[in-house]
C-alpha cells in the first residue's frame, strides 16, 4: 500500500512540474525593460535624419537641456550637427550646446548608433547642471573642414534660422516673384526674426521655412524640413 501511495505522489509532483513547465512555454514572462538618458542634439526640429529612428526604438522625449560649457559644435555637411568635445588645454574654447534628452531602451542604443554616419559615437556628457547621461559625440576627424557653427549660441536651431534669414534677404532681391508674393516673403522673414528675438526657435524655423519654400530655394540646410513640419 505505501508503495501505491509513493507511485501517486511521484506522479503528482511530476505533472506538476510538467503543468508549470507548458505554462511558462504559453505565457511569456514579463521582463522591465532598462531606459537610459541619451542626450542629442536637434532632433525635433532638424531631426527628420534621427527622429524615426529613436521613435521606432520605443524612445521618448524628455526634456531640453544645455552641456556644460565643454565643446564646439559643427554643421556636418549642413545635413546635420555634431559636437565635439575640448581638450583640457582649451577648455575656454568651449561652449554650452544645446541638447535634447531622450528616454531610449537600453539595447536600444547600438542599433541607433549602427544607422549614424560614421565617426559618430555613444560617450558620456556633462550637462550644465553637472548631471551626466550618455550622448552622441563625434570624432574629431569627423569635422575636419566643417562649419563650425559654435557662436550661434550652441544651437543647431539657431543655426537654421538665423542662416534662413540671411538666405531670403539675398534672394529678395533677385526675385522673380510677382509683388504679392513677395509682400508674403518678407511678412514671413519679419515673423520669423520676431520669434527668433523671442527665443521660438522652432515657430521662427517655420516661418522662414515657407519663406524658403516660396522663393524655390534648394539650400541644403532646409532641404530635408517639410511644409508644415511641427515637432512634438
């Protein structure tokens, strides 16, 4: 008989542990995924190059933010910027740039850094706070022969649209738009520069953009911004 009963509760224990075996096959086990504070620089606005990407890797915004005054920032080919940071021995050279910070899934931040252009890596960064997150920092090979765009006040924003102001006041005057036309082209330069003064980068960057568009401008610069592009 208690070999009976021995037999029973053998076969008890092992369906059991075959029961608890298929059940983890069926449901999958909920694993918390790591974030990590990845800080870049202009993607709402420029950021029709890297914004897909961290959109389509589960990232979301944070907030903007500055560095420490530490780096020069570079237009790469006018398509998009990079930074890079100052030797020790020229530490006055640096400035405070501009930066957007980025929630992005841990291993979602080789993949990312596998679509930028080469010479672009993951380092970490000191913001103007002392807080320090994961970045993107260029090589210093990478802005060999670059515009070096760092007196724009660290901003690849202001970079845009300051540019985008000089632009139309050269093409105005070559213009072979009707009057009204360009009556419409420089109230858009004038609403521009006056959200420009206001620190509204990216409504400024609108305005001058359609100012762009309507004198058939190819600029690099405003190539890859679309009519109406508004950032989240």
């Amino acid at each position: 008989m208690n070999g009976v009963k021995k037999v029973k509760v053998n076969l008890i224990i092992c369906m059991t542990v075959l029961l608890g075996i298929l059940v983890l096959q069926v449901v999958p086990v909920a694993v918390a995924q790591e974030n990590v504070l990845l800080a870049v620089i202009g993607t709402l606005m420029r950021g029709l190059e890297h914004e897909p990407d961290l959109v389509n890797l589960g990232a979301t915004f944070v907030r903007e933010d500055r560095t420490e005054p530490a780096y020069r920032l570079y237009s790469i080919n006018d398509i998009q910027p990079a930074m890079v940071r100052v030797p020790p021995a020229n530490a006055t050279d640096g400035v405070s740039v501009a930066v957007e910070i980025w929630s992005v899934p841990a291993d979602g931040v080789l993949p990312l850094l596998e679509k930028g252009t080469p010479g672009l890596a993951i380092g970490k960064v000191k913001l103007q706070n002392d807080t320090v997150v994961l970045g993107v920092i260029a090589e210093p090979a990478l802005v060999v022969g670059m515009k070096d765009i760092s007196s724009y006040n660290g901003s690849f924003r202001d970079y845009i649209a300051r540019t985008g102001m000089e632009l139309i006041d050269n093409a105005t005057q070559s213009s072979n738009l009707t009057a009204e036309q360009l009556d419409a082209v420089k109230q858009l330069r004038i609403e521009g520069e006056l959200l420009y003064n206001n620190n509204q980068l990216r409504g400024s960057i609108d305005s001058l953009n359609t100012a762009v568009k309507m004198l058939g401008l190819k600029d690099r610069l405003y190539l890859n911004i679309p009519l109406g592009y508004t950032a989240p």
